[in-house]
C-alpha cells in the first residue's frame, strides 16, 4: 500500500524529531544553559511535568503525533483483509474439530453470507472466497492436501509482488499515460530538484555562524554606511539599521496606523527627529527597524501588529553587532597590527543596551572605568525609569553600587518609597542577586622567554599571550543554603526579562591601545567555570573569616554579619592578603582566559584589559596592563625569521575576524596584524636598498656590533 510507505518515511522524520526536541534541546540541563541565579527547582506535579514537556516539544510536533496515530489506525483497519489464509478462524471451529462440527458451522455461515440469503456483493464474495474454500479445505481430501502442503486449498500460489505507489499509477488506460509520466518527471525528477536548489541559493546568501546575509557584510563594510574608526555608540545603530535582514523586512498595508503610532511615540521620546528629514528619507523597513529599536531601548509598548517585527529585530540585532564588531576588528592597513577600539567598545555596549532595555542616552555619560556609576547601570533595573531615579536621589542612592550596598530590609523600604509595588520589588531583589562581580587579573607574557613581569622584554614582532584569571561571583551564590555543584552545563542565562529570547552570558576581553584607538587582541568566553569556583570560594572564604576580616581589606568600619562579604565589596581576591582564603594558590584560582597578539612597534605603552559582559551594565571592568617593547635589530629579525618559519593567523582568528565563534559557543581568539611573509618581503627590500655595497654593510655591522654588545645578556636570558 502507498500509505505504508508514506508512514515509513513519516516515522524516519518525526521520531528522531521528537527525540531531539525531547533530549538535546536547551535548557537546565547539564549540557546547556542554565540559570545559576535561579532558586532551586521545586518537585514538579504531574500536570506540571505535562505542561512543560508540552511547552518543550510544541504544539506543531503534538499535532504532527496525531497525524501519525491517526495513519497508523487508518493502516491497521485497512491491512486486516490481508491476514493469511486459516480455514479454522473463517469457520470459527478449534483446530481439532470433527468432520460433523465443520458442516455445522459452514450451514451456519451459509445461513449469513450465503447469496440467497444475503444479497450483499461483499457477502456474496465473502462466502465465495473463504467460507467455501475453507470448508472444501477441511472436508475435501486434495484441498485438505494442498492446505496441508501449500497453505492454500487450491494448491501453490504465484508470488505477488507489491509496489508502495497508488494502484492508478499501473492503469493500462491510455489516456492516464501523459498524466502518470508528468507525475514522474515532476514528482521524481523537477521537484526535488527545485528544493536542492532553492536550498543552496539560500544558504549562498548566509555567511558565517551568525547566518548573516552578504550583502549584509557589504553594507557594514562601505565607506559611507558602514563600520568607522570614531565611531561611538550613538552612532552604532545608524550603521546596524542598513542590515539586509532589516531592509528585506515586508510592510504590509494594513501596518499603516500602526507605524504611525509609533513614529508619534519615536518624535516624543526624541523630538530632535522631527525636523530631521535624512532619517525619514531612508526606505521604509529600515526606518520601521530604526523606530523599533528607539522605542524597545526607551521601554515603550509597541503596537501589536508590529510585536513580531519587534522580536525579529531585537533576536538578530545582537549577530549583527558580532559581526560589526568583526569588521572593527580587521586591520586596514599593512602597518596597523589591530583594528579600532572605539566601534569594537561601541558594538558590546549596545548589545547591552538592547539586552536590558536601556536608552544610549544615558549609558554614553560615563566611561567604562565607571560604569557603575553611569544611571545605566540603574536603568537596567526591572520597573525602573528616570522618575525612580530622581527619587532615589533623594535618598542619597545615585549609583547601583549605593542600592547593592544597603541592607536588604532597607533596600525594599527604599524601592517601596520609589513607587514600586511589591512584586516590582520582589523583580528588582532578583535581579541584584543574579547581576555578576567578576575579580580578573592580567598581564601579557611571551612564551618560552625568562624574566620575570618588571624584567620581561619584548621585542618587535614577538607573538605575545595575554593570560587573563577570572572570578566571578553573584549575591545569589553567598548564602550557605546555595549548592555551587549545581553550575553546570556549558554557559550561563542572563535575567533579562525584557528581551523576547534567552540570551547566554558572554564576557568579552578587549586589550586595546586607548590613546591610538587601536585593539591588539579579544576573545569572547563564557565565565560559567569561572562562577562556579567563584561560588566555592566565596562559600569557602564566608566560612573561614569574619566580617571584620573582610572589613579590614575594604578598609572600613565592621559589617553587619548579615551582609554578604564577597559580592559587591571591595575586596579582591587575587590580591596578596586574599591567598589563604582557598585552599589552593592564585594561580589556580578561577578560570584562565588566553589570546595571542603580535607585539607593536618599540615603545612604551599603556593598554587596558577592558572586561565587557555583553547582558549587563555597570559590571564591566578595566585593567590596565603597561608593557615596553624593544626595537629588534637586523640580526635578532634574520635570527627569528631563520629559527621559525613565517607566523599565520590561526582559524580560529579568521573565523574571528568574520564575527564566528567555536564550536563550544565561545568566539574564537583574534589577534591583529599583518602577515609575517609580507613583512619580510618589505624587510627584504629595505635591506636590499640600504645596503647596496659590500663596505656599507661592514660600515653597518660595525655600528650595530656595539649596541648587540650591549643587549647580550638580555638576549641570552631570552634564548
């Protein structure tokens, strides 16, 4: 039959459909995401288990059970005809019933399905077929010795071979020729076809992990519309706007009203756009996107009809930002080793924004040193708007850390005050605790070289790592009731309730050169290692000190012993006095971050480490990192370039450098700078020009044997 074949391919789809959905979706699992800030899972009811494992797997693969139960009855029902030949079970007498109860069950049946008796052509067939085969097989000698040999009272039977297609498809009508050979040539042939190729010219338009378009990537780089090297975070979302995903956006004629409610509500919220005729010029998706983001960032309700667009626009805004941030990074120039700073920082900042639902307006006042002191960082806040913050202003709480600091009895009273209700209150409570500390320390090293960090040299071209050691902890991990076994699984959730998907808690190393506005390197990492050891630390060090111990390291009065007294604090445990806090050394404290880059030109320079979640503001931090590189001569470059062969760029740099990330949901390391065997074909000609003869070179080897006389030792310390 067609339809067994149909069920066959419909269960090789919908079964390991299911058991994906069921096993190796995302979630609180072990191998995803999971909320480390969440309190621990109740004991689920039975109706409760039902609703979630119904939520997890959808309504679309519900229906499609259905769908399959209702072919498989609808195959069992029809497949009954074809149940083998068995005279006993058509005249209902046991196996070994005598020849008298055989002609008294057959007069039985016949008094049924006998034609004289029932005129049914069913019936009639019926007892043609079987009542009287399966009587002459248990009363007529040959028919009973055929049965016995063959299964069938009519002796061997010809093998019939059965093909899963409909039975018009072997029509001998001449007429169903033409229609039976388009059904081939199209179902067979075009049609499939078709599908391959609308499959490839759609995945020939996505590039990268991000699965973003190219022309997406075209627009980010033009000169006019793309990604510069001043530009600020204000500025970001005029080049994320001209995203081919946005313009390809459909407007609809019925979204008429409703995208001019909204343009009303985008003039209130900014009025300087009123009069701005370049900005509604711009074609209509683009500016509908534009509109969207200002109202989402502003915290305003859109209208319905433009709620989907709404989260098309916020779900692929942060790809699109990754792979800006991307061609940020792209050195444009042979000269230049990185690329620019201040879109690279402008890009993670607005990630957070949209995250979290906070206006530009307010996160560009402050430097990311004092991030924490920017109203961002309070704006982020569930329920909290500029007239919460003019009130706790008046209780002296203009900063997040003024809020984290207050005792929690007091904390509520203060928000109450602010005109929050109390389950506003409970949001708010939540999310401090889930907001992140992180504790890093850093420096740069080149591997194989001695000496220690004040004595390092590095020198021209060295391939330098960048060791970061990172802790991170949470108010939520500070009371002893919380298990620090139960972080697991392969990133962490953000608490951001206004942004329409889960978003996985990334953390972004940027070591950048402020005053050049340049980036020697990044990497992006998820910090769930780190958490979880930070919870057993801050467990650990609760257990083992005092409040007026860590009271002393914040160099203040004692604490209340009801205060946390690692989160939120002062006190940094990769500081000297923080060593015996763990039952380990530092150097094995918290999760260790890595990047390589290739050292600038010689001089003295002053870089910062700056540490960037890409879902919370106000939690950023700086490190500054100070190294001094020194001029190579001609004979330690032609000594470099003889002992190694030429420095690539590794995959998972240009995988980087296009906004890509590893497998594991980290992005790949990133390391600026132009290719080694370009640099020596530049160092081949220059020396070829300035040493034209045999003396100039003696001349030139003279003048440098003095100052490598001088470096001796510290080459030899280095080799």
């Amino acid at each position: 039959m067609f339809l067994i074949f149909v069920f066959s391919i419909y269960s090789l789809v919908l079964i390991p459909l299911t058991l994906y959905k069921l096993c190796g979706g995302s979630g609180d699992s072990e191998e995803g995401v999971v909320k480390t800030w969440a309190d621990k899972k109740k004991k689920q009811q039975f109706g409760d288990k039902v609703k979630g494992a119904f939520s997890k797997v959808g309504f679309k693969l519900v229906m499609a059970w259905a769908v399959y139960l209702l072919l498989y009855w609808y195959i069992s029902s029809a497949s009954k005809d074809l149940k083998p030949f068995d005279p006993f079970d058509i005249l209902q007498v046991p196996a070994d019933a005598t020849e008298k109860e055989i002609k008294r069950a057959y007069r039985q049946l016949s008094l049924v399905y006998h034609p004289d008796k029932n005129p049914d052509p069913k019936a009639t067939e019926y007892f043609a077929e079987y009542i009287t085969k399966a009587y002459r097989a248990l009363t007529d000698e040959v028919a009973r010795e055929n049965y016995k040999k063959y299964g069938h009272p009519d002796g061997p039977q010809a093998m019939s071979v059965s093909v899963a297609l409909p039975e018009w498809f072997f029509s001998k009508d001449k007429n169903r020729a033409p229609i039976i050979l388009l059904v081939l040539l199209f179902g067979g042939i075009v049609t499939p076809l078709g599908i391959a190729a609308a499959y490839l010219t759609r995945s020939n338009k996505y590039t990268g992990p991000n699965n973003v378009m190219h022309d997406t990537m075209a627009m980010f780089m033009h000169p006019r519309f793309g990604v510069k090297e001043s530009q600020a975070l204000a500025k970001i979302p005029d080049t994320l706007v001209f995203a081919m995903e946005f313009l390809t956006m459909p407007v609809p004629a019925d979204q008429g009203p409703a995208l001019e409610e909204l343009r009303r509500l985008v003039v209130r919220l900014q009025p300087d756009l009123r009069d701005k005729t370049p900005f509604w010029k711009r074609p209509v998706p683009m500016v509908k996107a534009h509109m969207l983001l200002l109202a989402h960032l502003a915290r305003e309700e859109v209208p319905p009809a433009l709620q989907k667009d709404l989260q098309f626009v916020l779900t692929k805004s942060p790809g699109l930002l990754q792979e800006m941030l991307g061609i940020a990074m792209m050195p444009r120039s042979a000269n230049q080793l990185g690329g620019w700073l201040t879109p690279v920082l402008a890009c993670v900042e607005l990630t957070q924004c949209i995250v979290q639902a906070v206006p530009l307006s307010s996160k560009k006042q402050q430097s990311l040193s004092k991030s924490g002191e920017s109203p961002a960082a309070l704006l982020q806040l569930p329920h909290f708007g500029h007239e919460q913050l003019k009130k706790l202003a008046r209780k002296k709480v203009k900063a997040l850390a003024d809020l984290q600091d207050l005792e929690e009895k007091e904390r509520r009273k203060v928000l109450a005050e602010a005109g929050l209700s109390q389950e506003e209150v409970e949001e708010v409570e939540t999310m401090l605790s889930a907001m992140p500390t992180l504790w890093v320390t850093a420096q740069c090293v080149v591997e194989g070289a001695e000496g220690g960090d004040d004595d390092l040299t590095i020198m021209e071209g060295d391939v330098v790592t960048c060791r970061i050691q990172a802790l991170l902890t949470r108010r939520r991990h500070m009371p002893a009731s919380f298990d620090p076994d139960t972080i697991k699984g392969k990133a962490a959730q953000a608490y951001a309730p206004l942004y329409p998907a889960p978003k996985e808690e990334q953390w972004y190393f940027v070591l950048g050169d402020t005053p050049n506005n340049a980036v020697l390197g990044i990497t992006r990492k998820s910090l769930l290692q780190a958490e979880a050891i930070g919870a057993k630390y801050a467990q650990n060090y609760v257990a083992k000190n005092t409040a007026a111990a860590v009271a002393k390291l914040n160099g203040g009065p004692k604490q209340d012993e009801g205060k946390p007294l690692l989160a939120g604090t002062k006190f940094d445990p990769f500081s000297p006095d923080a060593g015996d806090s763990l039952d380990s050394s530092l150097e094995e404290l918290g999760q260790c971050v890595e990047f390589q880059f290739m050292a600038p030109r010689a001089g003295k320079y002053d870089l910062q480490m700056y540490c960037l979640p890409d879902c919370w503001l106000g939690c950023d931090k700086v490190v500054p990192i100070k190294i001094k590189v020194a001029e190579a001569s001609r004979a330690q470059r032609e000594g470099r370039r003889g002992a190694a062969g030429p420095i690539q760029r590794s995959a998972e740099s240009e995988l980087l450098a296009g906004g890509g990330s590893d497998e594991d949901g980290s992005e790949a390391n990133y390391s600026g700078g132009e290719e080694e065997d370009e640099m020596d074909e530049e160092e081949a000609s220059a020396l070829e020009g300035e040493y034209d003869t045999d003396e100039d070179y003696e001349e030139e080897g003279e003048e440098e044997e003095g100052e490598d006389e001088g470096a001796g030792s510290g080459d030899n310390k280095r080799r």
